[in-house]
C-alpha cells in the first residue's frame, strides 16, 4: 500500500470514528438539565467532539462544522437506548435494557409474511392500511372494548406506535396547545410533541405505587389543555391505571373538551389486573385515539406494524399527517399482522404465562443483588432504586453497571422534565430468555452486592 493510499484510509476511519463518537452524545449534554456525573463519563467523553474534532479532507484540511439540527429537537440528540446499546456492545454487557425480546415471534406470524411475499403482496399497501388489517384491527378493539368501529374509516394503519404517535400529535395539535403527560413518560413522547410545538407539562407519577395524583391532574387542567398523553400498561414503571384514575381522567376530559392520546402496546402484557382501554369508557371513545401494534405482543418489533383507532373527526387529521410522513406500510407485514391478530386467546393466556415467569426470575434476583425492586403491573419493565450501591445517579450507575459488571439498564432520568426526579431510577427488561436473566443476576450478585452502601 503507498502513502497515498495509507493517507486516505486513515482519513476514512477518522470520519468514521468521528461520527461514532459524535452519535454517542447523551440526552442532557445539549439540553440545560444538569447532573453531577464524573468527569470520565460518556458525556464527557463525547462533549468536546461535536464541533472541534479535526476532519482532513483529501484536497483540504478543514475544521468541521458543528451538527446543525432545529432548536426544537436540539436537546434529544441520539436516544437513551440507543446510548446504552452501544455501550453494552462495546463491553459485552447483557443487555437487560433495551425492550425487545432476544427470541423470536410466532412462527404462524413469519410464514404469513413469507406467503404475503410469494403471493405477490410486495407493492404499496393502501395509504391507512390493507383493507383485510383493518378489520382485522376492529375486530380485534371489539373483543377488547366491545365497542363496534368501522375500520375504513376509523383506523389507521402506521409504521408502528411510533409514528401512530407520530402522526396523532403531528395531526391533531397546534403549535402552543398545552398536552399534559405523566412522568416518567417514553421519550419519544416529548420529541414528538416538541416536533408539533405543543407546550408540555407533566404529572409526575412517584414510587413505590407510581399512582396518578388525582388532585394534582384535577389543578393542572384547564381551559388551555388541549390533550392529555397516556400509557397504560405504562412504560417504564410497569403500572397499569386503575379504573378510578381512568374514570378521573375522563370525567377531566369530558368536563374540559380535552382529547385522549392513549398509548396500549401492552395492553396483552396485563399481569395483576385486567387492562382497561380509556375509549371504552362512557363518553369517551369520542375524544379518544387508541394507538397500538405489533411488536410487544408478538415479539415482532423489527416489523414496525401499529395502528390508531379513533372517531371520524380525529382519524381525519392523524391520516392527513401520516399520508406526508410514511405514506404506507409495509404490505407483506400487513398481511401477516391479520394472522397475528386472528390468534385465538390461549396463546394471550400462554404470553401472560410465560411473561410472568420472566418477571418473577427477574423480580426476586434483582432483590437478592439489594436493589428496591417496585411492582410492576404490566409491560416487560421493572424499575428499582439502585441508590444503595452509593451512586449519585442513574447515569453514573448505569455506567458503571455496564462497564464493571456487564450488563445493561435504562437510566429513567431522561424520561422525565426534571431529570432530578428520576436520578435514584433504573429499569430492567424482563422480555428475554430464562438463560439470559439468569446470567444477568449471577453477574450482579457478584460484583454489585460489594459496591453496596450499608
């Protein structure tokens, strides 16, 4: 290889490297949220290389210019998961972090979407989804809800819950209309309602019970709130909202003229109790978009498949705003998603089975290691205290977590407004396989129980 040739390869894999260190720049190294996190940290680590690391060009030498992004998503920068995915690779941690099962779906599932594609089923789907998805997905919400919708005109096709909420937000909100969450909340919650330029605030729901402060909610809407953004089963506490905090958030609603945006993708992940869709309730299907999909139930979240139902009104703008987002979705997935949702109730029974056996590995382990486990109700999470091994936050825990003992947990401080309040929080996913939690907690028991502070 000549010098040239030498020259040039360095200067790709400066780019490279570069770039990958550039996209490891956490939540709250642009947004004006700070924490006190060690100096050798990941955030330190990526701070300076945003706008100073030199790039060589071949007929130039050049200083690069900074990441441009708009101000209203400057802050998020790369997610959480992403993050700590990452890092978890780099360090071959097990990764008990991100949520998505390490084993595979159905198989009934897979050879539709291999049918689908022999049978031709490869070009552009209907915009709000193949007809056959539709009603697959009203029938469905009628043996969840009983109520009766008409899927042409009432259901919305998407490219997962995502781009569902995506779209409701994009479709149904107006720039300066207030949207009241609960922290800690999905992130993707706050990026898409900063996308919309809706002014956000947050209920926050505390341990151990992560209950709704019923009295706060009442005080925090008012005649500005244009909507209130739900998850129930919800994501990351693994609480479920009871039928008394549905029917105080509906009758809000109901006095208020505020609409419902309600994130469901657990909604078959129900373990202590029965799940309740706030549509079902009285006078409240029609102010409410239910948004769903695919992937958690069925352990397909690589497919992308989701949907919103809701009343004519609000359909109108969720599929204005998904027409100029994704247009379609994937049609041969489309197909196969009609297979899933025709699946008779025992393989739910069998889903909740087998998840609650994950869950009770993972529960117990995780208080043998010394953490304060809080119940979790629903979902594949469970979130726990990790304050007595002597960190001063989740970052740094997590961190150390994944670098010294190998393995990976979601800091739940970036899920909140004020980072503070989730600080002593971290979630671990249960939605892989018996050898893997196990390997998980072994790890822990380990090396944390000699970093814990009596």
């Amino acid at each position: 290889m000549n010098l040239d040739t030498q020259q040039h390869s360095v200067n790709v894999m400066l780019r490279q490297l570069s770039f990958i260190r550039s996209s490891l720049i956490p939540f709250s190294s642009y947004s004006p949220r700070t924490s006190p996190i060690p100096p050798t940290s990941i955030r330190s680590q990526t701070r300076a290389t945003m706008s100073t690391t030199p790039i060589q060009n071949e007929s130039t030498q050049q200083t690069q210019r900074p990441v441009q992004v708009a101000q209203r998503l400057e802050k998020f920068k790369t997610t959480i998961f992403t993050q700590m995915s990452i890092l978890g690779n780099k360090h071959g941690a097990i990764n008990l972090g991100q949520g998505f099962p390490n084993f595979d779906g159905p198989d009934f599932i897979k050879e539709a979407a291999i049918q689908a594609i022999k049978d031709g089923k490869n070009q552009y789907a209907r915009a709000f989804g193949a007809p056959e998805l539709n009603s697959a997905v009203a029938s469905r919400f009628h043996q969840d809800t009983g109520l009766v919708i008409d899927p042409e005109r009432e259901v919305t096709v998407t490219c997962g819950c995502t781009e569902a909420i995506a779209a409701a937000m994009l479709g149904l909100i107006n720039p300066g209309d207030e949207v009241i969450l609960f922290a800690p909340f999905y992130d993707s919650y706050e990026a898409t309602l900063s996308m919309a330029g809706a002014k956000v605030k947050c209920i926050t729901l505390r341990p151990p019970g992560f209950d709704i402060p019923l009295d706060e909610l009442k005080a925090a809407v008012t005649s500005e709130t244009r909507a209130i953004l739900m998850n129930t089963p919800h994501n990351p506490t693994g609480k479920m909202f009871t039928r008394e905090e549905l029917e105080a958030i509906a009758s809000l609603c109901i006095e208020n003229d505020v609409i419902v945006f309600s994130d469901e993708v657990y909604d078959k992940l129900d373990f202590e109790m029965d799940h309740i869709c706030i549509a079902s309730l009285p006078g409240m299907y029609e102010r409410t978009v239910t948004m769903n999909s695919l992937g958690k139930t069925f352990s397909l979240t690589g497919w992308k498949i989701g949907w919103a139902v809701a009343p004519p009104h609000l359909t109108w703008g969720i599929r204005q705003a998904h027409s100029y987002l994704t247009f379609a979705t994937s049609t041969p997935m489309q197909a196969a998603a009609v297979a899933a949702l025709e699946a008779p109730e025992s393989y739910y029974t069998e889903l909740k089975r087998d998840y609650s056996e994950k869950k009770e590995i993972l529960v117990k382990g995780l208080k043998e290691v010394g953490f304060e486990v809080f119940p979790s109700s629903g979902t594949y999470f469970v979130v726990v205290d990790h304050t007595p091994f002597g960190f001063g936050d989740d970052v740094a825990f997590c961190e150390y977590l994944i670098k010294e003992v190998g393995v990976v947990a979601i800091p739940t401080s970036v899920f909140y407004l004020n980072p503070e309040e989730g600080k002593n929080l971290v979630r671990f996913a249960f939605c892989k396989d018996e050898e893997t939690l196990r390997s998980a907690i072994e790890r822990m028991k380990l090396k944390l129980k000699l970093k814990r502070v009596v």
